[in-house]
C-alpha cells in the first residue's frame, strides 16, 4: 500500500470507551480537565491540513459500560476512523478478507461501518458530512 494512501483512513473520528458511570465521567473530565461536554462526551475541533478554511472534529465519548456497541464485552474501547470513501474502502477491505460486521448506514452527518481488526477487535469507520455534524455540537473543546 502505498504511504499516506488517501483511499484508506485520513485522521481519526473518534475515541470511545467504557464507563461504569458514562455521565460522571464526562462530568469529572469537564470539571478537572476543563472539557466541554454534552450527552455524548465532546468533541474536538481541528482543520483539514489540505483545506484550512474546513473544520474536522474527533468526538471523544465515555459509553455505558455495559453497551454492546464495541462487540465483545471484553472490549473496553472503540476508535473510529475519518475515511473519504467508504463504500469503496469497505469493498477493498472485502477484498482484502477483512471481516465487515454489518452494512453501511447513512445518517445525515455521515456514513458508518464496522470491522474487524487483526485481534478481533471491533472498528468504526467513518465517512463524515462535516457541516452537517458540526450542526449536532454542543459539547466542544478547543
């Protein structure tokens, strides 16, 4: 493959993880760590290296600990993956033998898929509307 292929992952949409109680830990990470939070968790705003003038967020989100979101309950966090394409990702990674766990859903702010990883664990890749997800924030840290 080659380096920096932009067909494959640009920057990284998100990190989530189990909490034994997701809405203290949003609290406590507001309180000492100076987060801006909402329902979710917060997200983090930065620019596009090649389009300046364009915003990107990385949402960061404390889930319920016993959410089966992530797949397996032994698995304590999920990263998802900023892609430009993801149909056409998720058909090389076919290709590729990666195991896709369900079908592409389009919601407004952007197009979702899961995968496995080599260690079984479970992905989350993303092909983001920008303006639309940015029309969603309440919780920002900047």
């Amino acid at each position: 493959m080659p380096e920096n292929d932009k067909s494959r992952v640009r920057a990284i949409g998100g990190v989530f993880f189990r909490a034994k109680n997701s809405q203290a830990t949003r609290d406590w990470y507001a309180r000492h760590l100076g987060l801006g939070v909402d329902n979710y968790g917060s997200n983090f705003t930065w620019r596009h290296a090649e389009s300046p003038e364009q915003f990107g967020h990385t949402q960061w989100s404390p889930f319920k600990h016993e959410t089966d979101y992530f797949g397996s309950p032994d698995q304590q966090f999920m990263i998802n993956y900023r892609v430009d394409d993801l149909e056409a990702l998720v058909k090389t990674l076919r290709e590729e033998g990666v195991e896709i766990v369900d079908e592409i859903i389009t919601e407004d702010y952007g197009k979702f898929v899961h995968i496995v990883d080599n260690d079984g664990r479970r992905v989350e890749l993303w092909e983001p509307v920008d303006d639309e997800y940015e029309k969603m924030l309440d919780g920002v840290t900047k």
